[in-house]
C-alpha cells in the first residue's frame, strides 16, 4: 500500500515539473515577442517616420473639375439650333503654394509671348498692380501714426483695421503714379489679373479670344517653362437661331451671376463657369452642362503638384431634341412679320405694338411654333422693323375677346345653366341706362340655338349664361342683381381649359395674366365674351388644344427627346429619355357637349353667316375655328392722355376638323385705335396662310422616301451649308 502511495507522489511531481517548464517557457516567448513588437513600432516612429510622413503628404490628393462643353441643341428634324463652336484657350491652374511672386514673374513671361486685351483691366486693378511694384512707397502712405490712431478703436477686428488701412493705401495714389505704369506694366496686369481670379488647383482662362494659332505653338512650346500653364480648347456657345426662347449662358468672364451664386456653387460649380441665364438654356441648365472631368493632383510637402490622375472622364452636355419646326417656324415668322409691318402703316395703329401666333399638336401638347414679333423704329435708318417677341406667347397676356366663347358654352353646360340645343333670342340687352348687344344684331330679335351662336359669335347668348350662372332674371330696362360667386364658377370652369392659369409649359417666366377685380353684373357680362381678364396667346392655344383633343388638357412641351452626344457629329446619340405627354386634367364636360361645341366652331368656317365664312375654301384640309374681337385699352405712359381705347383681334381653331394634327391661336393686341373700322380679318388671314404653310410642309415630306436608318441624320443649320 504504501508502496503504490510513493509512485503516485513521484509521478504528480514530475507533472508539476512539466507544467512549470512548459509556463515559464511561454512567458518567455510571449516577453521576445512584445520586445520584437516594440522594438518594431519605435524603428517604425522613430527612425522611419519623417520618411512616412513625406510619403503620407506626397500622395495627398485634391479633386479639380475641368470645363466641358454643353449639350447641343436640334428642331424634331435634327436642325441644329445651337451649338458648340471649339476655339484656342491657355489656361492657369495656381496651387496653394503659388505665391504672388511667382504669378507675377509668369505673367510677365507670358506677356511676351501672348497679346492680351486691357479692355477689363480697371482703375482699381490698376492701384493694385502699383501697390504690388512699389510696396515701400505704398507702406509710406499711410503712416505709424495714422495706422496707431485707426488701431485704438476697440470695436474693429484686425481684418476690419487693415482693410481700412488697404482702403486708405489705395485712396491716396495719385493720378501721377497711376500713369507711371507703362504699358507692358497694363498688359502684364491684364494676365495677372485673370490668373488672379481663379481657384487653387482650378484651370482659369487667361485668353480664348482670339488665340491666334502662332500664339497657341509657342506657348505650347515653352509649358515647361512656364508652371500652371496649359494650351487647350475652350469653346462658344452659338445660336443658329434668333428665337429667343433658346435663351443664353453667362460667358466664363461673366461666370455665375451674383444672384444665384450660393445655388451654383453648392451643386460644385465653380465661379466662372458658364451657366443658362434665360429661358431654355437656364430651364434644363442640369441637362446642358455635362460632367466635368475630375482629376487628382497629387503634391508633396510643400503643395507643389508632382503627378495628376485622371478619376473621371469629362462628359458633354446631353442634346436635347426639341418640338418645334424650324423650318415651319421660319415660314411663320416671315408671315407674321410680313402682316406686322403692314399693319404698322396704318395711321390707326399708333399702339400697335407686336403679334403672336401658336401652333401646337393638341394630341401630345408638342409645340410646333412660337411666333412672337415686335415692331420697332430703327434708330439708324427711322424705319420700322421686327424684333423677336417668342417668348411675349407666354408672358404677356390680353384680353382675347369672342374667342373664349366656346369656354362660356361648356361652361354653361356643366354648370346647367343651359342644354344642347338649346334657344335663346339675341337681342340688344337694356340693364338699366346700359345697353350690350351683338356686333351682328344692333336693334333686331334673332332666334338662335347653341351652335348658330357661337357660329355667329353672339354677345347676347354669353350674356344670358352669365345670368343664368349668377342666378339673375333679367328684365328689360331694369337693374340686375347677380350672385358675385359666378365669377368664381367661371374662372374655376376657365381654368381647366387652361385660361388664367399656368399652361405647365417646360420654360421659365410664364404670366398667367391679369384677374379682374370688379364684381358687377356688367364685368360678368364682359367675362362670358372676353372682355375682362387677360390671357396669354400659349394659353389660347392649350384652350382650344383641350377642344381638339375630346377635352384633355395637356401641357404644352418644348422638349421632345433626351439624347447622347452625338458620336460622330452625323447623326443623334442614343436616346436617353422621351419627355412624356401629361395630361393636366379632362374639362367637366360630356362627349356630346365638346362635339356641340366643335359643330359650333365648324360653322364659324362653313355656315352661311360665320364670321369666318369662307377662310379655308379651296384648301386641301378642313378645319373649325373660333374669331375674337376685344375692345381694350393701351397705356401710353403719357400724362396728358394715358389711356387709349384700342382693339384687340384673336383667332383659335384646329384642323382637320377631323382627328386633328395642329391646334393653333393668333393674337393681334392694339391693332387699330379706331374702334369703329379696323382690319378685322387679318388674324383670320394669318391662319388661312399659316394652315397652307403647315400642310403644304407636310404634303412634301410625306412624298418623299422615309430614311432607311435608324439614325436621325444631323442638319446642319442653312449658313453652315
């Protein structure tokens, strides 16, 4: 027994042996391998890490965007309306390091081998640059005492002090030291200052006017020679068009304009990029601008660029493919131009002023043309001539007259005031002292029905809606009381033609006219005949679009089609996107009341007393229509006779009478000061010659033998031809 106990003591002892050799051993390794461990990140910190540093600040790397040019734009037949036009450009990219010494000495080694223009540089410039040549005498201007006593004030910061002290500095430079600044002292000012202007590690233009190509080799030549500059091409934005809705960019000298400057710059624009200023170029700015191609300037200590990485590859501006017909549109405008200046030489036309013309697909809200032109005295020659008034079709606004008398009838029909087919005798209406009446029935009584009045263009008929509306019973001779909300019964019916409201048109600035405020039975009366609120020729064009089209309203478009840019300069890119037709609402009418109407605006072109009757005999195409007359007034600004009582002429219509292709308006605002003889029919020609126009376009282009292609072949604009 005690034998077997010994055993066992021995061998627990051997274990404990072994375990303890086997701990002490791991300590051991575990302490080498913490003293290797330390041992590594001092040689890491101590002897390595200057050498880390330096690597850590050589690959520190800032991002630069570079121009690229915008998107072009084309007519839905691929006539190019604007475009890019390359040109020569040198450029300086200054670093966070550059100092004012070193711009210095390149501007004027650049100014030996560049002609730079002076025209900008300015007074100020000026007291700058003799400040920057001649520090001792400007320290000298203002003195120890004078910078003590501006220092005392204990509610000015040192930024404030100094500016003062600049300010002070620069005041008193004289006219003398000004004009000590030679000439190449200007024109190394002039490079100076541009270089100024930029950003660190952004390229600022110095010259893109006028690089001549000898100038734009020997700079090349010498870039080695010459730190942050570069030769590369910079580009104009051209018009091929004179519409105005086109719009236009800020120039890279105008760079973004002060008013929208906090918008542009934190989307990553920088300040003197070109930006859309008006209308199409500034709407779609997000689309024409493109990508700028980003890079990486990697720079050591000291901030001097050693190696630039291309991240990201510029993109052009997508192409945006537009409604309009450049070549209807030309056709058009010269007839309203044409008719325009005619018009001018009567002596009733003092106020006349402009007139506009819209056409546009009533199925899909496309606009085909927007006609605005304005008649104006030629300084240097005393004779009229025309301007281009486009965007006048949506941001001025008229009284429309009789036009917006197929609005009053389905108004009448949705609010029950009367039925299809309804008659009513047209008369002249006595409201106590006051009389309204007909331009066709001055003192009879006239049976008509729904149709025959619009045909006829019957006031009287409108008139008893408008009672009808404002819950009044009129009797002849005898005041009329009128519930004041049938005012907002008609505008909210009028609105969703489209009238007195925003048409949704994809351009900036629409007006959607005057309100009347007056809540009278007369001004109601007016209202039902077009004689009080105001409209835009855009909106009369949707109104009677929303007719046309069965009553669906569809906002009007001037972008048809996103595009890539084109790839080979012959034919469209890739098709990004196709702008949608939006429909904005159906009017509160049934099917059977729209085609009472449209029956209505056909007897306006073919029943024996239309007041069109006979416009479109002999056309290859029909059509149905609408004429207006509106008396209105002219603000001429003068104090001895500020108002004049003018005319107003309008027209709408579409055709064919049958599925049509092209809903259209024409308003002539001012036309004569004789309100009682006047060129009546000239809105109505305007159409008859714009209808030939656009039908004709479409006779010939549907003879010819469609492209084969897929592609859309590029037209280039007629000069470029």
């Amino acid at each position: 027994m005690k034998k077997t106990t010994r055993k066992a003591d021995q061998a627990k002892a051997r274990q404990r042996k072994h375990i303890a050799f086997r701990m002490n051993f791991l300590f051991v390794a575990i302490f080498v391998l913490f003293s290797l461990l330390i041992f590594r990140l001092g040689y890491l910190q101590i002897v390595k890490g200057e050498d880390y540093t330096r690597m850590l600040e050589r690959t520190e790397e800032i991002a630069v965007n570079t121009s690229t040019p915008r998107g072009r734009v084309y007519d839905r037949n691929g006539q190019v309306l604007v475009d890019n036009e390359p040109k020569n450009a040198i450029t300086y990219t200054k670093t966070s390091s550059t100092s004012t010494a070193d711009m210095l000495e390149l501007a004027r080694k650049l100014s030996k081998l560049i002609d730079q223009d002076t025209k900008r540089v300015t007074m100020g410039d000026k007291r700058d640059f003799w400040i920057l040549l001649n520090p001792e005498k400007a320290a000298e201007k203002v003195s120890k005492k004078e910078q003590s006593s501006i220092g005392k004030d204990d509610k000015k910061s040192k930024k404030d002090i100094q500016r003062e002290i600049n300010q002070l500095t620069r005041d008193r430079i004289t006219d003398e030291e000004i004009n000590s600044l030679s000439d190449e002292d200007i024109k190394v000012l002039a490079i100076y200052r541009e270089m100024m202007a930029g950003y660190a590690y952004s390229p600022q233009i110095i010259k893109s006017d006028g690089v001549t190509d000898k100038e734009f080799a020997v700079v090349s030549e010498r870039l080695n020679e010459l730190p942050g500059v570069n030769t590369t091409t910079d580009w104009d934005r051209v018009k091929k068009s004179d519409s105005a809705i086109l719009g236009s960019t800020t120039s890279p000298v105008e760079g973004i304009p002060r008013s929208h400057l906090d918008y542009f710059l934190a989307r990553g624009y920088s300040r003197n990029d070109r930006v859309g200023r008006s209308y199409l170029e500034a709407y779609y700015e997000d689309l024409l601008k493109g990508q700028k191609t980003i890079v990486k300037n990697i720079k050591d200590r000291t901030g001097k660029v050693i190696e630039t990485k291309t991240v990201k590859e510029g993109e052009p501006g997508k192409d945006l493919i537009l409604t309009t017909d450049s070549e209807l549109q030309k056709a058009l405008e010269e007839v309203v131009s044409n008719k325009l200046l005619k018009l001018k030489r009567n002596a009733s036309a003092g106020a006349l002023e402009s007139a506009f013309l819209v056409m546009m697909d009533p199925n899909n809200g496309e606009i085909l043309s927007l006609v605005g032109k304005k008649v104006v005295r030629d300084e240097s020659t005393g004779q009229w001539a025309i301007q281009d008034y486009t965007f006048g079709t949506f941001t001025s606004a008229y009284e429309a007259g009789s036009t917006v008398k197929l609005a009053t009838m389905l108004t009448g029909y949705s609010e029950g005031a009367i039925r299809i087919g309804d008659v009513k005798i047209d008369e002249p209406i006595r409201i106590g002292r006051t009389v309204k009446r007909s331009l066709f029935n001055q003192n009879g009584r006239v049976a008509l029905n729904d149709i025959q009045a619009i045909g006829r263009s019957s006031n009287v008929y409108m008139f008893r809606i408008s009672f009808a509306l404002g819950g009044a019973s009129y009797r002849p001779g005898q005041a009329l009381p009128i519930d004041k909300k049938a005012f907002d019964t008609f505008r909210q019916n009028f609105a969703s033609f489209g009238l007195g409201v925003k048409t949704g048109i994809d351009l900036p600035g629409e007006y959607t006219g005057v309100t009347g405020t007056e809540t009278i039975t007369g001004k109601l009366m007016d209202f039902a005949i077009g004689q009080f609120d105001t409209y835009t020729p855009l909106q009369l064009a949707q109104y009677v679009a929303t007719i046309a089209a069965d009553g669906n309203r569809i906002a009007p478009k001037i972008l048809k089609e996103i595009r890539e840019p084109s790839p080979d300069g012959e034919f469209f890119g890739n098709l990004v996107e196709e702008t949608p037709v939006k429909v904005l609402n159906h009017i509160n009418n049934t099917q059977a009341e729209i085609d009472q109407v449209k029956k209505g605006m056909h007897y306006v072109y073919y029943g024996s007393n239309g007041t069109a009757s006979g416009l479109l005999k002999g056309a290859s195409y029909d059509g149905a229509g609408k004429t207006g007359t509106a008396q209105s007034f002219y603000y001429t600004g003068n104090k001895s006779n500020p108002v004049i009582p003018t005319i107003n002429l309008s027209h709408v219509g579409y055709a064919p009478a049958e599925n049509p292709q092209v809903a259209y308006s024409v308003m002539i605002p001012y036309i004569s000061t004789n309100t009682r003889r006047y060129p009546s029919a000239t809105a109505s020609e305007i159409v008859r010659e714009a209808l030939d126009i656009y039908f004709d376009l479409e006779k010939e282009r549907n003879s010819k033998i469609p492209n084969s292609s897929p592609d859309i072949k590029i037209k280039k604009a007629p000069e470029d031809e």
